[in-house]
C-alpha cells in the first residue's frame, strides 16, 4: 500500500520541465492568436500598419517601463543591502575580536 503524506508533494524535475515547457507553448500559441486575430481584422492594409505600429509602440513603452521600474528596485535593494551592511558591521566585529 502507498504512503501518502500531506504537504510533502514536490514536483519532480521531469514534470517541472513538462510544466514549463507547457507554459511556453500556451504563451507562444496566445501570441499566435493574438496576431492572427489582429490580421484576420477586416481593415485595410493602411489602418492596418498604424494598428501595428501603435501597439507595438505601446508595447515597447510598457517594456521599458518595466526596465525603469527593475531599475528602481537594484537600487532599492543596494541601499538596503548597504543599511543593513552598516548595521551589522559592528556586532561582526565584536564577534571577530572575542
């Protein structure tokens, strides 16, 4: 008979991939779509480029922004890291010295 243990569940390496693999065909197949859908549009080729263009423009600021907001976060981070660098520092060296 099988032990079953509640709360020890871990995925194995294989289906972590599997997983993973599956997430990127669902994002590569909502893209497809995606595009399909923007070209099946029943919109003439000029309506058709300004469309593409504003959305890929809007998807490059929003990109972007995301770098900046990245950005913002190391820094954060740094002076976080740096605070709790100088908090520390003289209970090491106490701990060193004794």
């Amino acid at each position: 008979m099988a032990d079953f243990r509640f709360g020890d569940y871990e995925l194995s390496n294989r289906r972590k991939r599997n997983f993973a693999t599956a997430l990127g065909f669902l994002a590569i197949g909502l893209g497809i779509g995606a595009l399909t859908a923007l070209f099946v549009t029943p919109k003439t080729g000029k309506q058709m480029r300004k469309d593409v263009r504003r959305r890929y423009e809007d998807a490059r600021d929003v990109i972007g922004g995301w770098g900046d907001r990245a950005g913002e976060i190391w820094e954060r981070g740094e002076e976080w890291a740096e605070t709790a660098r100088r908090k520390v520092e003289p209970m090491a060296r106490r701990l060193r010295v004794g």
